[in-house]
C-alpha cells in the first residue's frame, strides 16, 4: 500500500542571475588559465578551449534570457488572473 504523497514545498524565489553570472565567471576563469598554459597545452587537450567559450556564451545567454523569462511569466500570471 502506498503512503499519501506529501505536499510540495514553497518556491523560494532568488535572482536567478546570480547562478549565471558565477557559471560564466568560472568559465571564463578556467579559459584564461587554458589561455596561459600556451604552448604547455598538449594539441589533443585543446578542445577544451571551445568548451569553456561554449559555457561563457550559454552564460551570457541564460544571464540576459532570465529576466525576460520572468518578465513574460509575470505577465502570464496577470493575464490569467484578469480572466473570470
């Protein structure tokens, strides 16, 4: 017999931006170091360079798309509450 399912717990809302912002400053970080190692870089390890500029752009991307998202959201909300 299965348990009654617990109710699901409150949304804490944050600034979503934050995340963003430390994921793309990691990235960013781990590609100056990529970029310092020069040379010392072995050729077959290189692919690591697309990566962390993958991760800054996906960054940059989801930090300027998250207030839109919440933005259009909100406005989903009062339009659905506006309807009887």
């Amino acid at each position: 017999m299965r348990r009654p399912r617990r109710p699901d717990p409150d949304v804490h809302e944050s600034d979503y931006r934050v995340p963003a912002a430390i994921g793309t400053l990691a990235w960013t970080v781990a590609l100056a170091v990529l970029l310092a190692m020069g040379d010392g870089l072995p050729a077959s390890e290189r692919w690591w360079i697309g990566v962390c500029l993958t991760g800054m752009a996906l960054g940059v991307f989801g930090f300027l798309y998250i207030p839109r998202l919440l933005r259009k959201r909100a406005e989903s909300e009062e339009h659905r509450a506006e309807r009887p």
